[in-house]
C-alpha cells in the first residue's frame, strides 16, 4: 500500500541559531508550500506483521477493546459528532491509572491526563476541510496533513512547565540528546472513531536520519490552546522526506484499538490513500446538490447532472474507498430524477461515511516491566 505525505521543503530549512547543529523550519507547511511524497506504507494488519514497538521504534498499536466504559464513551463522541465537557471527563474517568499493555509483554501505567492535547479531528477524503466553523477549542480540528512530531523535550511548553526538568523526567530521544534511563513517557493515544480514509501514519524512528531531517519548528498555538503569554508558541519538530523512512499505518482499525506513540519526537501525519482525489469531487459534487435542494435552485440541480465527475478510483484504491466511490457515483446518477427529500438523506449519509473522524489525547505514563 502508499499514500501521500507532506514534508517540509528542503528550500525552507535552515541552521537553527538556538542549539548549533541543529536545522529549523521556517514554515509548518500548507498544500502550496509542503514537500508531497508517496510513500510505502506497511499495513500492520497484514498477515504476519510485527508490531514495531514503542520503545525501539517510538510507537505501536494498543487494545482498548476491554475497556467497556472507555468504549461507551467513544459511542457516545461518535454519535454526537464531537467532544463535550461530559465525554471528555468520561474518557479520561475511563482511562485514569489504566494499564495499557505493550506487544512486549510490559505496560505502560497511566499516571495522569494532561490538559493539552485533546482534540477531536474530522477530516475529509484527500485532505478537504469539513469543518465549516473551524477550531472551536477540543473540536473542529482537521486532520494533520504534515508530517511533525508534536514536541520538544528542551523547549516551550515544558520548558517552562517543569522549570527544565523534562529531558530528565521523560524518555526520549533527540537529534542532540536522549534519555533511556527514565521509565516515565510523554506519550500521544490515538484511537479512530472511523477512518476510510486520511490514515494516521506513523514513522519508524530506526528509519529516521535525525540530525539531517529532523527541524525545529515553533508552532503559534494562542488559537486553539489557552496558554501564558511566555508559551503561546509550541516547539515541535518538522520533518525531511528520505526514501529510507519506514511507515505505517493499521487498515483494519476501529475504536477497539489505538496507537500510543511517543509525543517527544515521533513523525506522524495524515496520509492520503489512492483514490481520495475521485472521493473528494464526488463528496463536493453531492454537497452542492445538496445546496441546490435546499435552495430550490432547479436549474444548478440540473447542470450539476449534466456534468459527470471526471476522477475514478485507481485498481490499488481500497475497498472501503471504491466502495463508497460507487456509492456517491450512483447518487450523482439519481441527483433529478430521486424524490429530493430520500436523495438528499442518503447523499448526506454516503457524505458522512467518507470522513475521518478520532479522538487523541496526551498522557504521563511508567513504563512498568514483568
């Protein structure tokens, strides 16, 4: 399987001035000024795949699926379409002191929920924006179509939140220092509510040429994040494309499972799968129809049917992605001859089953060993 991932731009790297030897970003990155590449992505859900591990690769996928009450909460995210103060308080009742057992036969023992870091995404097929309000703190977040890693053990916040401490409180590893004394993780719980498309990827860190593609990136956070003055500007850590990189994704995921990978450096990003680019015209061809009904605008129902979509599915799209291709190719196919009312209620339905949406959290947790 590929996919397509986002990095920085070799044009837009720099010497970092702040810690010599090191390279920064001057840009996170947006379609206009990413660096796309297709990537080979193992699937973990092939057949006799093996879990790359947290503590060697820096992530791997977990089983929540016993966790009742966590899974009941999750429901209810999904059916709401969002985060409320009363899920969220019970995802994290859910999860308090939890063990969350490794394919290495150790735990990791969660000691606390931080309060950043909690967000609900929604992301539609080939990167489109379906959150029409925007940010609205914990929800409307898209997917992450760069490639980052979400923070730097040396700097702001943790910086200034541990008055230093950090690099030698939490395990980590970094182009210019690393820690593989300490039991105690950063660590990110990614766990999808439904996801067709927009695969959260993961890199192998063993793949990684740190000191030549990792940068130092300062992110602005004040828009979504309630942070002092002295901290409204994340460090996190941006990434090269090199054709040795190894990712991964898991096809066959659902709430059950999640990954846990390290926040303290970690590359991850959406990636968008073969076969996104025909979902998206469709999902906005359909989404216009639906705009004309509600208008009662015959005429732009009318060429909206006159004019076929151009984009197919390739022959390595997955099934879930040529299935729901052939859905919303049918529907465009009925768009004036239906009965409005049942049309426009299976369009918003096949539009609906074509976006990813999970739920991520940020926790401290002690490595624990048998």
């Amino acid at each position: 399987m590929h996919g397509t991932l986002t990095f920085t731009r070799p044009a837009d790297v720099v010497a970092d001035e702040e810690r010599p030897g090191l390279l920064r970003a001057l840009h996170a990155g947006d379609d206009e000024a990413g660096d796309s590449h297709r990537c080979d992505l193992r699937d973990l859900a092939a057949a006799g795949s093996v879990e790359p591990g947290l503590e060697s690769a820096g992530f791997e996928t977990v089983d929540l699926s016993d966790n009742l009450a966590l899974q009941r909460a999750l429901d209810d995210v999904r059916e709401l379409d969002q985060l409320t103060a009363s899920t969220e308080a019970a995802i994290r009742a859910s999860l308090d002191g939890k063990g969350l057992g490794l394919s290495n036969g150790s735990s990791l023992q969660i000691d606390l929920l931080v309060d950043d870091g909690f967000f609900h995404r929604r992301s539609g097929p080939n990167g489109l924006d379906v959150n029409p309000g925007g940010i609205d703190g914990i929800n409307g977040h898209s997917g992450a179509q760069f490639v980052h890693g979400d923070q730097d053990v040396f700097g702001t916040p943790l910086r200034q939140l541990m008055h230093g401490a950090a690099p030698e409180m939490f395990r980590h590893l970094t182009p210019d220092g690393r820690n593989d004394d300490a039991t105690t993780f950063l660590i990110n719980l990614w766990i999808p509510l439904h996801a067709p498309v927009q695969p959260l990827a993961l890199m192998d860190r063993r793949s990684l040429d740190a000191e030549r593609h990792q940068l130092r990136y300062g992110l602005p956070v004040d828009g979504f994040l309630d942070r002092d003055d002295d901290a409204t500007v994340n460090d996190i850590w941006n990434f090269l494309y090199d054709a040795d990189q190894q990712w991964y994704i898991r096809s066959d995921m659902g709430s059950g499972q999640g990954y846990v990978f390290d926040t303290l450096g970690t590359a991850h990003g959406a990636a968008v799968l073969p076969g996104e680019d025909a979902l998206e015209e469709l999902y906005l061809t359909l989404q216009r129809a639906c705009a004309a009904l509600d208008d009662g605008d015959a005429e732009a129902l009318r060429s909206i049917a006159a004019h076929p979509f151009t984009l197919r599915p390739p022959a390595d799209a997955t099934p879930a992605i040529r299935d729901a291709w052939q859905t919303m190719a049918a529907l465009h196919g009925r768009v004036a001859e239906s009965d409005p009312d049942e049309w426009r209620t299976q369009a918003q339905a096949a539009m609906n089953a074509v976006i990813r949406r999970s739920v991520e959290m940020r926790l401290v947790a002690t490595l624990v060993t048998e």
